[in-house]
C-alpha cells in the first residue's frame, strides 16, 4: 500500500490548478471526485479584486465532469 500524505505543498496545490486550467489565486477550495471535480473560484470585480459577502469573500462553484475515455501520457 502506498503512504497517503499528510499534506499537500502550496506548488501541488498549484500544479493541480494549472493542470486543470484553473488559476490557481482565484481557487479557494478544489475537489476531485470519481464524478469529476469541482472548485469554489472566487468572484472577482471588473479590477481584478474579490467581491466580498459580509465578512467572507463571493465565490461560485463550477463542475469540471470526468472524461469517459481513458488516455494516457
């Protein structure tokens, strides 16, 4: 059986955004699930800042569905 880690490095964390095409400062919480995956991304102004809602900044969250063919690299 293979070591489950303990935690996940900032640069995983951002591999794993990119890889997804998803930028990675706009990601506030990312998902993988057999049906997919799915991130909360932050919502921005016409500027480029977070919108917040009360004390807590506006975030939308998007599915990304899982490919029903396998490929490999």
């Amino acid at each position: 059986m293979t070591t489950i880690p303990t935690e996940v490095t900032l640069d995983q964390r951002r591999a794993a955004c990119r890889a997804l095409g998803l930028p990675p400062a706009m990601v506030a919480d990312l998902r993988l699930a057999r049906e997919g995956v799915r991130a909360s991304l932050y919502v921005l102004d016409r500027e480029g800042r977070r919108i917040a809602h009360g004390e807590q900044p506006l975030t939308a969250e998007v599915h990304i569905p899982a490919a029903e063919e396998v490929t490999t690299p």
